[in-house]
C-alpha cells in the first residue's frame, strides 16, 4: 500500500515539473517578443520652418463708439402733436424730429404780442410828448422798460415753442422710436437715439510699457469676428493722460472711416497698430506647439539610431520662445532655425524617440488670415 502511494506521488511531482516547465519556456518567449517588438511609427504632418517678415505690430481688443452720439429727448413737458422721423432713418442736422402740442404758448405769445403792440405806441406818443416838454422823464423812461419787458416776454414764449419742436443737432442714424403719437412726455423723456457713424471712434486699452510706443498718428488696422475678411483702418488720435490703477492699462483712441456704417457703437472689434518696422521670425501653425507650464515646445523629425544602431526617422522635443500670433500662425522668437521640419498634428502623443511616419495628406490651417466656413 505504501508503495503504490509513493509511486503516485512520484508521478504526480513528474506532471507537476514538467507543467512548470512548459509554463516557464512560455513566460520566457514572452519576454523576448516583448523586448524586440517594435511599436509601429506615428502617422504626423510635418511643415518645414522658413524666416518670414513680420511688421512690428501690437494686438488689442477694442470697441467702437460714435464721434457724435446722444439720446434726444424732450426739452420741455408736452404732449406729442406730430411725429417726422422712422426708426433707423437717416437723419440731416436741423430737420425736425417731433412737435409738441403747444396751442396754450400760441395764445400767450398772442396775448403778449398784442401788450408789445400797445407799449409801442405808449412809447412812440411818449416820445413825442418829451420832445414838446410835456412829459417828464420818468414817464418816458417808465414806457421804454414797458416796451423792453413786452418785447422780451414775447422772446420767451418763442423760445419755448421753438423748445418744443424737436430737431436733430446733427447728422446721423436714429434709433428705434420710444414715444407714439398723443404720448405726454415730460422733460427729459426719451424719443430717440441718434449716433453719427461716419467717421467712428475705436477705443482700446495697452499695456503701460507699451505706451512709449503709442502716438497720435499711427496706423490703426480694425477686424472683427462677425465681417469675416473685412477690415478698416484709421490712425490713433487721441491717447489717454493717465494709466487705470486697476488694469495698468492705458486707453488709446483711433479714429476710422465708416461710409457704409458697417461698425456700429458698441461693438467688439480687434485692432492692430503698427509699430514701425518689422522683424524676422519663424512662423508656425498653432497647432504644432505643445503647450505646457514648464515651457512651450514643438517636435522636430530628425534622423536617429535604435539600439542597434539601425537609423529610423524619429522625432526630437525641442522647447522654444514664442512671439505674437497672426491667424493661425504663432512666431518662433528662438528655439527653431529654418530649415527644420517640425511636427504640425499628432503632438500630444509623441515623445522623444519616438518614430514617426509622414502623412501630409490633409494638414492643419496655417493662414494669416484665416476665413472659417459659413462665415
């Protein structure tokens, strides 16, 4: 009995060694494929870096107000008696934009007009009096203030109906209406309002070291977003006296050309201003910089050698400076020298070593100026 179970046993750590053996050739094959595979290169675009001219410029973002803008409204309180003017209308200087009711000043002025009438031949008979030595002085000093008072009375209630006819104080684009027919306004209510756009202003802020560089006169180049491949320019003419505390901005003031009225007050505009003469750079597409807060860095292909000493096309990390941005392009103060084919797409997932296969198929937007589509 004891033979028999120490015969199984035995065939029993055979199984087992031979099981662990299998096991162990298997886990070592393993290995060795693991050590020698390859992964396969990665599918990127690649651009190669030429030196272009960029102008000097400085970006800011900007908004638009009207040289001449006010709300007209109601001088005197009144009911509304005729309304001349449409909203959004274009407007002259002096044309007549609403009446007042003002029936109770005519019958003033006429009852003013008519005490004038009488003091002035009070003051015509006295004069003839005072030149025969019948009247004193006094009485004809007393019918010339007579005179003076109506005739001043009379200027009064004229000017207050000329307050109450409603005139544009100058060219321009009226807004949307607020009052109706039959409307009582009272002074200081609201009927329109009218802003001048042509020319317009653009307001923008700097920062204060770069002030020194803002003078009256500089060319001003304006875009915005909602004018795809349409752009104005003017000249700054006004720079502000002091820096705001807050932002350490300082504001600058350029003055544009609007015939058509495309820009309106109040929009958001992104404007550029010309410092003088340009620079060299090295311009790349945004999207072959790798952004991270250790530094800024792009991908360079270059030929290296494997471990055993194969070459292969593979990709180095290389961090640079960067300058200001046009379009989709970002300028490369140093890090990259023309010549150097740098990675364009595919950049999160590369490192250094890595081999690389170029694909430039389709490549990412690299345009000055871009047009997004449907725009």
């Amino acid at each position: 009995m004891a033979k028999r179970m120490i015969v199984t046993l035995g065939v029993m750590l055979a199984i087992l060694a031979a099981l662990s053996f299998v096991k162990f050739r298997q886990i070592q094959t393993a290995i060795a494929q693991g050590a020698a595979f390859q992964p396969p290169p990665d599918a990127v675009t690649t651009i190669v870096a030429k030196q272009e001219e960029w102008p000097a410029t400085l970006s800011a973002i900007g908004t638009t107000a009207a040289v001449h803008g006010v709300t007209v409204s109601a001088d005197l309180p009144g009911t509304v008696e005729h309304i001349y003017f449409d909203s959004g209308q274009s407007i002259r200087a002096g044309e007549v934009l609403a009446v007042l009711d003002t029936r109770q000043e005519r019958a003033q002025l006429a009852a003013f007009e008519a005490q004038r009438q009488l003091a002035q031949l009070t003051f015509d008979r006295m004069q003839g009096l005072l030149n025969e030595r019948v009247v004193s002085r006094a009485e004809f000093d007393r019918a010339t203030a007579d005179t003076r008072q109506t005739d001043a009375q009379v200027g009064e209630i004229r000017a207050m109906i000329d307050r109450k006819t409603i005139r544009a104080p100058f060219s321009g684009i009226l807004g949307i209406r607020k009052v109706n027919l039959g409307q009582y306004l009272a002074g200081g209510n609201e009927l329109v309002t009218l802003q001048a756009l042509n020319p317009i202003y653009v307001n923008f802020g700097v920062p204060q070291q770069s002030a020194g560089q803002m003078t009256v006169g500089r060319g001003v180049r304006v875009t915005t977003d909602d004018a795809a491949g349409a752009e104005w320019t003017g000249r700054v003419t006004a720079i502000d006296s002091v820096v705001d505390q807050t932002t350490r901005n300082i504001q600058v003031q350029a003055t544009l050309p609007n015939p058509q009225g495309r820009l309106r007050p109040g929009m958001f505009v992104q404007t550029e201003v010309a410092l003088g003469r340009g620079h060299a750079v090295v311009a790349l597409p945004a999207s072959a910089i790798s952004y991270a807060p250790y530094g800024d860095s792009v991908f360079v292909v270059t030929e290296l050698k494997g471990e055993d000493g194969s070459p292969y096309r593979g990709v180095r990390q290389q961090f640079v400076k960067l300058g200001a941005a046009r379009g989709d392009q970002v300028a490369v103060v140093s890090g990259i020298k023309p010549g150097d084919e740098v990675v364009t797409s595919g950049v999160f997932k590369l490192r250094n070593g890595v081999p690389v296969q170029i694909n430039n198929t389709v490549r990412p937007g690299n345009n000055l100026a871009p047009k997004p589509e449907n725009s």
